[in-house]
C-alpha cells in the first residue's frame, strides 16, 4: 500500500485542528461560566454549551432554570428560543429534557401503589395532600383505566400536611384512604408508625427539584409540572410509550 506524504500531513493538521477548535469551545465555555458566575456572585452554573442561535450560549443554572448570554456574558436573556423555520420551542424542549428522570431510580416502596384494569401503564405523582390541584387531579386520575400509580406524598405546603401524609402511609389501605381524602375529602384518622418513607420522599423531592405540587413522571422520566386532566394525561402517556 502506497503512503502519501501529503495526505499523512493533510490528516495530522485536521486532526490538530479538530483538537483546537475543540480547545477553543470549552475554553469560550469555560470563559462564559466563569463571568455569569462572577456577575451571579456564586458558582451557580451547572453547564454551558454554545447554541446555534446568533452565538448565543445556553446557560443551565444548578437551580434547574435555562438562561442566555453571549460569549462575553455581557447580557443575560432570561426567555424563550423559538426556531422560526420549524416553530419549535426551542427552549422549552431542552427544559424537558434536562428535567427528566431516570424512572427505574424511583424508590417506587416509597410510594402508594394503585393498580387499575391491567396496570400496563406506569405513572408516579409527588403530591402534597392539602394541594387544591392535587385534588383536580385525583378526580382524573379516578376516571383512568389500565394504568399503576406511585403517590409520593411529599408533604411541603404546611406542617398539617405532614401530618395528613403521615396518618395516610400508615393506614392499612394507604390507596384508599389517600383516595377517600383527595377525592372524597374524608379527613385521615390518625395512625401511627415508620414514617421515615414520608421524611425521604421529602429529601428526594427536594433531590429532584420538585418545586411544586402535583408534580407527574411518565414512564419514560418526562416530567410534567402540574395538573392535567385526564384526556391530555392520557395523550402524554401515549407519547412516552411510544418513544420509549
């Protein structure tokens, strides 16, 4: 096999060049980190990554919030990207993204599982019990067939919400009695026992950056942030299923 001296130098300076330029932006991200940094006054940023929108870079803040810069970081653009050639949200399907789970890392025996018809599909919610659209939202999800459901109680409204959560895990039907107050408001009675489960699921939460109450995840990890009824639900679910 013939070598050609040219082609071996032509190949070492791509190589070279891919190196540098590869150099050039993480050390443009690495500039842009640091100044937003220095401009939020603490180390608040998780990751930079240079967008294809008008050399603006894509800043995720630890805080789970999406913002934008250029690479001098001398504005900061707290909003949405929308493609105007494909009208995609932009901004909001990387939000998506980044705020998916692994769903098999749930501690599902952490949770109140509700097997409906044949449980094909999985969904698991983290809902405070005193939350009004936790309620809406038990009032669907009663309407939904062949589908399991893990209920994290995740108790952060009020002190009587711990409380609540707590007399729930430890009736000997969790799923009815949670069933009877947020659809039925049938007041808990008062049961004791380990409520460490109800204490973790606050911590993972927390972990999670679950900020508000109900919050939902598909069986693929997505999350959805809030209350839907059940005709959407079910739309959602539909997509999820089929990506995964």
């Amino acid at each position: 096999m013939n070598f050609s001296p040219r082609r071996g130098v032509v190949k070492v300076l791509l190589t070279t060049l891919a190196a540098s330029m590869t150099f050039a932006a993480q050390a443009s991200e690495d500039a842009v980190k640091k100044a937003v940094e220095s401009f939020v006054g603490a180390a608040a940023v998780e990751t930079v990554a240079k967008t294809p929108y008008g050399g603006l870079y894509e800043v995720v803040l630890k805080s789970g919030e999406l913002v934008y810069t250029d690479e001098k970081a001398s504005f900061i653009i707290d909003g949405r990207v929308i493609d105007t050639r494909t009208r995609k949200d932009v901004t909001q399907e990387r939000l998506t993204k980044l705020s998916a789970i692994d769903f098999s890392t749930l501690p599902l025996n952490q949770a109140i599982k509700q097997v409906k018809g044949n449980g094909k599909r999985v969904i698991a919610t983290f809902e405070d019990p005193n939350c009004g659209y936790c309620k809406r939202l038990g009032k669907e999800l009663a309407q939904m067939d062949d589908v399991t459901i893990y209920t994290f109680l995740y108790p952060i409204l009020s002190a009587d919400s711990t409380a609540k959560s707590n007399n729930i895990w430890c009736a000997k039907d969790k799923a009815k009695v949670w069933n009877d107050w947020i659809v039925n408001a049938k007041t808990p009675a008062a049961a004791a026992c380990d409520t460490a489960a109800v204490e973790k699921n606050v911590a993972l939460g927390q972990k999670l950056r679950i900020s508000g109450t109900p919050t939902i995840f598909l069986a693929d990890g997505t999350r959805i942030g809030g209350y839907l009824p059940a005709a959407e639900l079910e739309k959602a679910m539909a997509t999820a299923a089929a990506a995964k």
